[in-house]
C-alpha cells in the first residue's frame, strides 16, 4: 500500500491455465499454389504432406481436450479444404466450439465445406486483378469472384483478407471499394506480412515485449503435434502428440513448454525459433478481439 493505493505486481504466469485454447487444427499441410511469398517455399520448414485424422479428432472431444477452447480455426500451413474429410472434422467439433477457417478460395466451392462453419476467410492477397494473379500463379481474378459471389449467404460471417507489405501501401482501401462495388456483405481486413523477416522482405522493427501464447493456447500440426503458436511452421519446438497423450497431459508436463517459458521469461527467446523472427506477439489475443467483434 502507498499513499492509500494498492500496488499490485503481476507476472505472466498469472495468465497460467490449466488447459490452454486450440487455437487451429492443420486440416491439412497441402496447398494448391505455389505463392512466391509462402512460408511453404522454406526448406527450414519442410514437413511430410499430410491430413488430420477425424479419429483424433473425436479422441480430442471425448476425452475434454476442448474445454478452454471457444473457437478453433481448421487451418495452419495448407489449404483446409484439400482434405476431403474437411465436412467430417467440421461435424465432429459442431456445437463444441465455434469453428472457423482461411482459404484461398481455389477448391471451396463444395456446399459441404461451408456447413456448420462460424467464420470463413477467403485469403486473397490482393484485390487488384494484376497483383492478385502475380502473387497468387495460375489463379484468375475473375474466378476468385464468382468464390466470393458464392461464399457469402452461406456462412454467416465471410471476411476477406489483404495481405499488407511494408514496402508498399495498404490495399485496404481497394478491397473495400471492391466490396461495395460488388455488394457484399462482407468484413475486410488487413494482415501485416507475417513472415516477412523469415524470407528477408521489408518488416517493421519488432517490439519488445512478452508473448502470452506459450501461457494461453497451443496449435495442432496435421499429425497430432502440438504446437506453441501459428507461427510454429516446423518441428523446433513441440510440447508433444494428442495421438500418445492428452492435451492436459502435455500442457501441464511438457519439458519443451517450460523451456520456452524460461526463455520467454529472460528474453523473449529471441535467439530461438520461431520467436526470433516473429514481430507479431500473442497472436492468441486475435481470437479474443474477433470474438468481441460479432464472432
């Protein structure tokens, strides 16, 4: 107590759960471009191809996995809807959580990938016909559209995604423009380029400060593997495998969860990977602010 105000001390470990948020679920590591500036191109982070298992899924859900999460994004490091058992992964967490993907629009025009689903982002880089085709190889702008006519009225909350490059100006505005003049009834926003100084493009400076994602939700690659963050593309840094143990399990006891919070505690494991390229801290906090904005 001074001068009659209480002064309270707080640390990261007052964000502690017992059972972090699932963040996203990797339907899938396959992808049917070859974008330039995809992450996929690092051979730092080479995977084998693979596809979640709905079995584990349903392993996940009976046994509780679930209970601190509120909404789960089927997504990671691929394009969601190439695995064909999208529909079931969809059914299964139905009413359990909110769900919720991002695609890039190129193989989304089965009904039944939209059933059930919260929250659809159509990626797509661009709203300029020219720009869109080069970033995005062998797609149409022209087809991206009719996706977009065909999206919207299907899921109740469709957003579409620009991707923003330091080196260049927003194309925020585009897109809006786009929007109106196309009439939908659609949520625009604008991502930094995340991986930008994994690939030695124009970044902003990082911000010092600590990321509440090791103390707050983990991500799930393809085969099980439990991950600290979205951002987490390969095999540095894995808490352990839902197929072998439970996430509570591997949340309350991973050696490799309390190293990266000892190194997140002395220095942000900035000498570590993922983190030491990453300027985009505690992307778990994105989840809450879409929820407080009409998820």
């Amino acid at each position: 107590m001074a001068g009659g105000i209480c002064i309270m001390s707080w640390s990261a470990d007052d964000f502690q759960r017992t059972l972090p948020e699932i963040y996203q679920i990797e339907a899938t590591n396959a992808c049917d471009l070859r974008c330039p500036d995809c992450i996929r191109n690092d051979s730092r982070f080479k995977r084998s191809v693979g596809y979640f298992d709905p079995e584990l899924l349903k392993i996940m859900v009976s046994r509780g996995d679930f209970e601190g999460s509120y909404f789960t994004e089927l997504q990671m490091y691929g394009e969601p809807t190439l695995n064909n058992r999208l529909p079931e992964l969809i059914s299964i967490l139905g009413g359990i959580v909110k769900i919720g993907y991002s695609t890039n629009g190129a193989s989304i025009n089965n009904p039944k990938n939209y059933k059930n689903v919260d929250r659809l982002t159509i990626s797509i880089d661009s709203p300029t016909p020219k720009e869109y085709e080069r970033r995005r190889p062998g797609r149409k702008f022209e087809a991206l559209l009719a996706v977009i006519d065909n999206a919207i009225g299907m899921v109740p909350i469709v957003e579409l995604q620009v991707i923003r490059y330091w080196d260049q100006a927003s194309e925020l505005p585009a897109l809006i423009e786009l929007a109106e003049e196309r009439k939908w009834n659609v949520i625009c926003r604008e991502v930094a380029d995340s991986f930008a100084a994994f690939q030695d493009r124009p970044a902003p400076n990082r911000q010092p400060g600590l990321c509440l994602n090791p103390w707050l939700s983990v991500s799930v690659q393809w085969d099980g593997d439990v991950v600290p963050c979205c951002f987490a593309a390969g095999k540095d840094i894995v808490y352990g495998n839902l197929w072998d143990n439970t996430l509570s399990d591997i949340w309350n006891y991973s050696v490799e969860r309390e190293k990266l919070m000892n190194r997140m505690r002395l220095n942000f494991n900035e000498s570590g990977m993922p983190c030491k390229y990453c300027y985009m801290r505690s992307p778990v906090l994105f989840h809450m602010e879409m929820v407080t904005h009409k998820l």
